[in-house]
C-alpha cells in the first residue's frame, strides 16, 4: 500500500468521511483540496471503500491531469473520452476514440473497470441502450458446438470487420476451420474448429501471431458502440417518413440511399433518434456501486452550459448553410438531467473551497461536508 494512502487512517476526520461512505451517505462534499488532495482523497476512498469511482471533471485537459497523478498509485484506469459528432461526411474521425470508448464500456461489464475518469461533456452524451449493445455478446468454451456461419454472423452484427489477417481492434478473419478475433491492439483469440465443435480456444500476439495462453473459455464484446438495433432498411424508412424542408430534402434521400447501402456510421449522429429508440449515457453503464466524484461543480456546470450554448450556435449556422442537423445535438442532455442521472448514485463532491449556491444537490451534499486542509509545497 501507498504510504500516502496508509497514514490516512491515522486521522479521525477520514475514518468519520469513510465511515459514511461505507453506509451510503449521499451525497458528500470534501473541500479544502487541492488538485493533488482532490486525486488523494479519491484514490484512498476508492482503496478503503473497496469500491469502484468515476471522477468527473469539467474539461479534458484536466481530465488528464487527474490521471497523470492517479497513475502515481499504481492501479488500472479508464479514460472515456467524448464521442465527436461528425457534421460533415468529409471530416474523417479518427476510431481510436470510438474504439476507447468501447473499451470502457466492455471493461464495466465485464467487472474490470475500477477507476474512470471522464468529463462532463462525454458523461452528457447519449448513446445505445447497455441492453441493446450487449445483446449479441459472445460466450465461448471448449467443447461448445457452433456454426461456424452463425460465428461469422454475430460477429459482424457486434461491429467486428472482416480481413484475410487480423491486424488491430475490430478485425476478424476466417481460415478454414480458424477463427482469429482481435479483442485489443495487441492481442486477440484463436477459435480452432473441428467440424461444428470448438477444439482449442486460445489467446495469441497480433504482431508474432504465436499463442500466448490456452483458454478454457472466452467472451467476445462488441467492437464499437454503433450496433444497429433494427435492419438498415427500417432505420431509412424512419428516416423517410419525417418531415424536411426543401433545402435540405435532396441531401436527407442521398443519406438514405447510402445507409441503405451499408455506408451508415456517419449517418448516425445525423438521424440518432431513427437509429436508437431508447438511450442510455455513461452514468447508466456504471453499476449501482460506483462512486462518482464531482471535480469542482461550478466549474461542471459552467462548461455544461457552455456546451448547451455551442450546441445551439451549431443548429442555427447548419440551418443557414442548408444543411442536416445532427440529432445528437438536439439529444445531448443538459445539466438538470445530468443531475437527474446521478440523483441515485453515491456522489461526493470535489471542492477547493466552500462553495455557493450551485444546486440542491450540492447544497444537500454541504450538509455532509468535510473540510480538509491541503496545501501544496515546492
């Protein structure tokens, strides 16, 4: 154990703060931080509730603070980046965020995820429903007797390519009675066939391709986020039955008739809601016993405004150049549902001092407050 995580106990005040974490106080206010005491004081709840948190922060760049002091105490952690909401079919996205988020969001499932960090931005977005995303997840064992075209097509209804030769996320590849699946960057599963039954699953390096580890049995997770829900026939039917306005009506059919032909990911922050029914945002992903921390509200809800703001700025100048609106503009939640979100989970506040008026909550989350004295030395 960290030394600077084993003295904690020593001081009453923090066995009184971890007393009522472990008894579900929420919410609670810690003040009197400083950026380091705000990263101290999360880690060491995280060791002695035994429970895992997600800190949210106002913006990116201190989004990356934070986890450049956490990796000081040696634990795994996430980062989960804002999905970009592509306006223009000529702005290319690059898939490493999309392919970071998934990760994420498979590692909460799978019950890996101990420490997230995000910001107020991507904890706003919405998203495909937890249900439906992992609708189509793959169990896999030795011994298990499957189809091999069955196989082929789950993993092309979870988002996965295929290619002759795996070479990174979000690839597959069939070789006679093999079935490579890239699971990371680096590393992915080889299912050995014999017939219709699975002879020998094993894990193996991208880059060598030699068997790093035999494996009894294996889950397969979705690629990316942008599963489809219905077939892209529906999806356009959706989209065709709304209402357009002439200057705009000749771009929605050319969008339609792409997405019927399969080019569609680009579509989908375009037609959100035609795409997916029901949405989730992160804070549904995160089980019920997560700890969320709020990095400086006022600064939160400053930068939510401001998104809100930008938001509307981006309809109205789409709108006077004729062109499509994204949904997920229009879907993006505010800062009353985000509170909402979080009104059942356990959160504790992250403050530099004590605080205003900023919302009930935080007001109610005074209440429960401990300040701490931290200041920083050269």
């Amino acid at each position: 154990m960290n030394s600077l995580i084993k003295t904690l106990p020593n001081v009453k005040k923090f066995n009184d703060y971890i007393f009522d974490v472990k008894k579900g106080v929420n919410p609670i206010m810690l003040s009197g931080l400083t950026d380091i005491g705000k990263v101290h004081l999360s880690y060491a709840t995280r060791f002695f509730s035994e429970k895992p948190i997600c800190i949210i922060t106002f913006n990116e760049l201190q989004a990356k603070k934070i986890i450049k002091d956490l990796k000081f105490f040696g634990e795994k952690l996430d980062f989960f980046p804002k999905r970009e909401i592509i306006t223009f079919d000529y702005v290319a996205e690059s898939k490493d965020a999309l392919f970071d988020r998934i990760e994420v969001l498979n590692n909460i499932q799978n019950g890996k995820s101990k420490i997230i960090v995000t910001t107020i931005e991507a904890a706003m977005q919405k998203m495909i429903t937890k249900e439906s995303l992992y609708k189509y997840k793959i169990d896999l064992k030795t011994g298990d007797t499957v189809k091999l075209n069955d196989l082929k097509e789950k993993l092309v209804k979870l988002g996965y390519e295929r290619y002759d030769l795996i070479e990174g996320k979000g690839q597959f590849s069939v070789r006679g009675g093999i079935v490579d699946i890239a699971t990371s960057a680096d590393s992915g599963v080889r299912i050995e066939f014999w017939g219709d039954e699975i002879d020998s699953i094993r894990k193996f390096s991208i880059m060598s391709q030699r068997t790093t580890e035999m494996l009894e049995k294996t889950e397969i997770f979705p690629a990316y986020e942008f599963l489809l829900e219905n077939s892209l026939d529906d999806i356009s039917q959706k989209i065709e039955d709304k209402n357009y306005t002439n200057s705009i009506f000749d771009k929605v059919q050319k969008d339609i008739e792409e997405i019927k032909n399969g080019d569609y990911v680009t579509k989908i922050d375009r037609y959100f809601d035609c795409f997916y029914e029901e949405t989730n945002t992160l804070i549904d992903y995160l089980g019920n016993d997560f700890i969320i921390f709020l990095d400086e509200i006022e600064k939160i809800k400053n930068r939510a405004d401001s998104i809100s703001k930008d938001n509307e700025n981006a309809i109205k100048d789409l709108i006077d150049r004729k062109k499509v609106t994204p949904q997920s503009f229009i879907k993006l939640q505010d800062y009353l549902d985000f509170l909402e979100k979080i009104k059942n989970k356990q959160t504790i506040y992250l403050e530099k001092q004590d605080i205003g008026f900023v919302d009930k909550q935080s007001m109610h989350a005074k209440r429960n407050g401990y300040s701490f004295s931290y200041r920083e030395v050269n």
